[in-house]
C-alpha cells in the first residue's frame, strides 16, 4: 500500500486533468524569431495542441495568466554533470560514495529542472559509472524530479588521460574518473559494456592536459582519428552518437574528421575543422560558464590569473568561430558550480558576440536536435511536448531573463509557478 503519492502519481493527475490554457504578454517562436503577442498555449494531457496569439479555451480548461512574462520552450543543456558539485572535483570523487554521489544527483536535477532545464545531456559521471541511468529512470518513471535527460555512464579515456587519478600515489591506485580504452577495439569493448548499463550515448575525452604558451592554447590529443571514427561507427550500430571533451588543435580536428556529434569546450578551432563542423553539422560547445566560474573561484591569484587567461583567449577565437559560421549548441558544464545557475551560459554566449535570437536557437533548436529530440522539445509547436517556460520581459531585448525563470512545465505537468 502505498502511504504518500508519488512524483508520478502527482504528476499525472494533472495531466489527465482539464486541458490547461497558459496566458502571457508574449510568445517567442524560436525558429523565425517572431514575437506574438499577447501569446497563448492550448495543452492537453503532455502535448502542445495549439499555439497563437489566442487559442481555442475548451469547456472546462484551466486558464493560467503568466502576466508580463514571455513564454519559450523550456531551456536545454546539453553539458551537465549532475554527480558533480562545488568543491575540490578530484577530492569528491574519491571521497564521498556512490550513493552518496547519487543523492545528491537527485538533488541537482531538481535544481536544474526547477531553473527551467526540461532537458539535458550528462556528459559523465565522474566515476560513478552507470550510476546515472538510475536517476533517469527515476525522473522517467516519475519518482523524482528533472529534465529529460540523456546519459553516458562514465567518459572513455586513455590509461594517464585526462581524467586519470595522475596526481596521487600510484600505490594507493586511485581508480580514475573514467573508463579506460587504450585502442579502437577497447573503445568499442568499452561502448558495448556501457550501452549494456543503459548509456544512451558515449562520452570520450580527446584532449589534455591544456597549458597557455606565450598566449596560445597547447593541449595534447588523446585518440588518433581511426580511433574516434571507429567510436563513431560503434554508436551508429548502437543507434547512437558520440561527444568529445576536446579543447583544441589536432584533437578537435581528429574528432570533426572521425564525425562526432558534438564537440565540447571547442577552444581552439582550425580552418580546416571549422569547414569540416559546417559539413557535417557538428556542433560546438563552448561551455564559457564553467571557464568564467574558474576564473574568479581559485584559491589562488596566480591560478586565477591562469584562467583568466585561458578565458579571455576563449573569447576571441569564440568571435572567429562565429564569424566562421560554427554551427552552435549550448553546454554550460554545470557541476563544478551550482547546479540550477547555469542560465548563465546564454547571458555569456550573448556578452561575448551571439545575437539572442542566435544564441536561443542554438539552444533549444540545436540542442534537441544534438539531444535526439528533435521535432518534440525545442519549440513551441502542435505536437511537441508541452515543455514550457515562463521568463520576465522579452529575451530579445535582454537575453538575462532567461537567469530569472518564473513559470516551468515539462509534459504538460507544472513544475514551478
């Protein structure tokens, strides 16, 4: 017998509920940039049935008046960890347990969802392995709450990588904070026992460690292209994709020649691999956040000093790239600093040289897209999910609204009001 009602249970209640009419000075529709207003969303049950400047307001339908807001289709991040949170990143992994680690995974979908993230992709747990298939489950199945999301159990990376224990005793063996994969068949033996623990895609670290010499990025390749292209292949098998931790030149190119789907971070691209990114539609994640948190959050001067560094040479290869025609999405690489706060990347994206039409549709349009949605969440359309957000004011105007969510509904339900 069950003695309180579950995520699940209160959820679909109001979805089998009366239709629900959401009322609001505006409506972006993203994919043209047009703003209606006033705008209005007729949903029944966890879809979007119509939109427009007024909708049909069926026989008992719940009317709710967002006032002076502007509705978007809920926001997507398509670079999180949710087993990550603020504080020494190595010490965690090794310190807390695993389902202590879980917990507070829990506890960051939430705040992500509640911040108006319907959706997102986790790039790695940081060592805790499948650990993440169980919270989409249960955010899935309605016992907990969050975004749709997307898993890659734990990164793949080389023996000494990236994300290798390195800086311990090797006698303690300090396990890593990844998978090890020394070579293409490894990496596919790897992929087939991660997809086997309900990965819904694969994670690869292809660069590091990074260093600024006289100004200039250097940061050693991890996977040869054969290697990442026979990661590729893999996950096509799989019905799947493949994204890269990858910072700069020849690893950002070794990944645009293998065809990844995605390549996080993206500092430093050559011509070459901007032309093939344009072919091949591979998106470019510049997850400025996570560089703008570390540039003013270290112990010390000298290693914020690094990262500023590092930022501000971020930034300007971020206006070539735009003014290259890099196709974008948006990753903020929460984790690191608090989970729910991570709206932010759009604002930076905005300061740095988007357009905030350029920068929403790269996220909610090319996120869904990236995230394997495509045609059900990053629009505000008949037939979508009813994935909706409520932000004060117009974000064409000031793209920091989207900091401020007020109102958040993933599939029909409301989550935040």
């Amino acid at each position: 017998m069950t003695l309180f009602p579950s995520v699940e249970i209160i959820l679909a209640q109001q979805q089998q509920s009366a239709p629900i009419v959401l009322h609001a000075a505006r409506l972006l529709q993203v994919d043209t940039g047009t703003v209606l207003q006033p705008g209005e969303i007729l949903i029944e049950a966890d879809r979007i049935r119509a939109v427009g400047a007024s909708v049909e307001h069926p026989q008992g339908a719940r009317v709710i008046n967002l006032g002076d807001t502007t509705l978007l289709p809920g926001l997507i991040d398509a670079h999180v960890h949710l087993f990550l949170h603020p504080g020494a990143e190595d010490l965690q992994t090794v310190e807390e347990s695993v389902p202590w680690r879980v917990i507070l995974a829990e506890q960051a979908a939430k705040a992500d969802l509640l911040a108006g993230f319907t959706a997102e992709r986790d790039m790695g747990t940081e060592g805790a392995g499948s650990s993440d298939t169980a919270i989409r489950t249960a955010i899935d199945e309605g016992l907990i709450l969050g975004p749709r999301m997307r898993m890659s159990g734990n990164a793949i990376d080389i023996l000494g990588g990236h994300e290798d224990a390195n800086s311990y005793n090797p006698a303690q063996r300090v396990l890593s904070n990844a998978d090890y994969a020394n070579s293409s068949e490894q990496i596919v033996e790897v992929m087939r026992e991660q997809h086997k623990e309900g990965s819904d895609f694969a994670k690869i670290y292809e660069t590091g460690p990074d260093r600024m010499i006289d100004g200039v990025l250097h940061t050693p390749y991890q996977y040869t292209v054969a290697q990442l292209a026979a990661a590729v292949e893999e996950a096509r098998r799989l019905g799947t994709t493949v994204g890269v931790h990858a910072m700069g030149e020849p690893g950002t190119l070794y990944a645009a020649q293998a065809g990844v789907a995605s390549i996080d971070h993206a500092t430093q691209l050559s011509d070459e691999t901007i032309r093939l990114m344009r072919e091949k539609g591979i998106f470019a994640v510049p997850t400025f956040t996570i560089f703008d948190y570390f540039a003013h959050n270290r112990s010390t001067a000298a290693e914020a000093a690094s990262e500023a560094s590092l930022l501000d040479y971020k930034i300007r290869e971020f206006r070539k790239q735009l003014a290259a025609g890099v196709p974008f999405a948006v990753g903020s690489d929460v984790g690191p600093f608090p989970h729910g706060t991570q709206a932010r990347e759009l604002t930076l994206m905005v300061q740095y040289g988007m357009k905030p039409l350029a920068v929403l549709q790269a996220d909610l349009i090319h996120g869904a897209k990236l995230l394997g949605w495509e045609g059900e969440i990053g629009e505000l359309k008949p037939g979508y999910y009813a994935d909706i957000v409520a932000v004060p004011g117009n974000p064409l105007d000031d793209i920091s609204v989207v900091e401020r969510v007020s109102f958040v509904m993933k599939g029909g339900a409301i989550v935040r009001q």
